[in-house]
C-alpha cells in the first residue's frame, strides 16, 4: 500500500471513525456468533482492570498498515463511542525483534509521560517512511521533539521497559497472537476486523462482547 493510499484511507477513516459516533457503535439487536465474528480464547486470561471494568486490548503494531488505519477510529471509539464500563488497554505486538524494536518506542514514549507523540510516531512510519527500527533513529526523533538525550536513554534502555516488554510478550503469547490488529475482550473472546466483517463492524462486536461481560443490574 503506497503512502499517499495510506494518507488518504487515514483521512477517511477518521472521518468515519466520526460517522461511527454519530450513528452509534452498535446495534441493539446484533448478536455476535462465535466462530463467526470472533473465537473464544482457551483458557481464558485474567484481565488487568479495575473491577466492574471490562478489558478491551487492542494487539497492535506501528508498522502494520491496517493498524494506522484503524487507529482513528480506535481513538474516537475510546474517547466518546466505547460503553462507559469498557477500558481499552494498547498492547504492541512482540513475536519478532523488529515488533520488539517497536514495542519498545511505545513503552518508552508511556514512561517518558509523551502520550502526545503517538500520533506522531504512526505518521513517521506510515507516512514518511522512517521506519524507527533502530536506536540511533529512534533516539533521533524523541530528541528531535523536545525530550533530552539523557532522559531518553534511560528510559529506552531502562529495567521499566525491559519490564514491560517482558510482559508483553507473555500476554502475546496467552492471546496466541499471529497478527495485528486483534481485539482481545475480557480476556475471553478474540476478533478482528476479517471476523468482524469491516472496520465499523469490529465496534459492534466489541460492543455486544463487553455487554456480554457487563452484569445485569
């Protein structure tokens, strides 16, 4: 996928991802079918959320193309179209040295307090083309936007991200990861957008997955 096609779907998914709102997430009459629009995770993995919370992970990679485009709608989602007892949890993708590069730029940025730069690093990779595969490029960007040589590695050379790295890659490995972008909710149910059916489609599953997982009162 060219750079300009990347751009263009970019923008169109975020305009979608603002249609998505607007229209509502989800349909009170669809019923997701496993097998069908998602696969039942064996066993199921315990969750990291306050109780009364349902996990919604997002499996992602920054130089997966379908993770960029989806990305805008993920963040609308997040922020106005999720139900008000979802929490979405970003998890990199670990099942190879370069995912393993990148995973350490996301866990850096989180340490460094740089949430803001995430965006930022989707476009550097997606769009122009620096693939931020190595430390001297990776060193060269978050110095180039404001974050000092020393602070930055400490941080990416550090035990915390080590850490969570380590972490990561076990819950790869539980969530039986083999591509990106995967939702992972509650620990128990696994889709995509292939399963889903299409981007806005994903929304409804994860919607009608977390009511699932969410008590009647």
């Amino acid at each position: 996928m060219s750079k300009q096609t990347l751009v263009a779907r970019a923008r169109q998914a975020f305009a979608a991802g603002v249609l998505l709102l607007a229209a509502g997430t989800a349909s009170a009459t669809f019923t997701p079918q496993q097998g069908v629009n998602y696969k039942l995770l064996t066993p199921a993995q315990p969750t990291n959320v306050a109780p009364g919370k349902v996990e919604v992970v997002e499996v992602f990679w920054y130089a997966c193309g379908h993770c960029y485009l989806l990305e805008p709608k993920l963040e609308a989602w997040s922020r106005r179209g999720k139900p008000a007892n979802a929490e979405l949890v970003r998890l990199p993708a670990t099942w190879n040295n370069t995912l393993k590069t990148h995973a350490r730029v996301f866990y850096t940025m989180e340490l460094l307090g740089k949430q803001n730069l995430n965006p930022e690093i989707w476009r550097e990779i997606n769009v122009k083309g620096n693939r931020l595969d190595t430390p001297a490029a990776i060193e060269a960007f978050f110095t180039s936007r404001g974050v000092s040589k020393a602070d930055f590695q400490k941080a990416f050379a550090g035990f915390a991200v080590d850490s969570r790295i380590m972490k990561a890659d076990d819950l790869n490995r539980r969530y039986k990861i083999s591509g990106t972008p995967t939702v992972v909710v509650n620990g128990k149910y696994v889709t995509d957008v292939s399963m889903a059916g299409s981007e806005d489609k994903l929304f409804e599953v994860i919607n009608a997955l977390v009511a699932r997982e969410t008590p009647a009162n």
